[in-house]
C-alpha cells in the first residue's frame, strides 16, 4: 500500500488592513498639513507665536498652489 501526501496551500492576495489604515492615516495627515494647516502643527509648541509666523504655510506654498489649494 502507498500512502498519499496532500499539502493544502492558501495564498493571499492584498495588503493587511492594518497596512491599509497606516498609509490612508498617512495621506490624510499630509493633506491637513499641506492644504490646511496654518500654525495649529506648531502651535503645540510654540503657542500663539506659530500663527503669526506660518511656518508650514510658508514651506508648502507653492505645493498648495500644485495642489489647488487657495491660501491668499
């Protein structure tokens, strides 16, 4: 008598959901600080002094123009 061997094999296809929630977390937060973001990044640090001086605003300028975000 010979005994026959079978190997079940179950592949995935996609990405873990876990993976799909970092990126999608990623993207949004880079949308607020690009588009949207006018000192509150800074502001947990430097208080009331990073609204007036933008800094995010300033070094994404020309991106948000890209973008098609107004800022002026």
């Amino acid at each position: 008598m010979s005994t026959v061997n079978t190997q079940i094999v179950k592949e995935s296809h996609g990405l873990p959901k876990i993976a799909i929630g970092v990126l999608l977390a990623i993207l949004l937060f880079g949308i607020f600080v690009v588009g949207y973001d006018q000192g509150q990044l800074f502001s947990l640090v430097e208080g009331q002094k990073a609204f007036d001086d933008m800094w995010t605003h300033e070094f994404y300028h020309d991106l948000r123009h890209a973008a098609g975000f107004p800022c002026h």
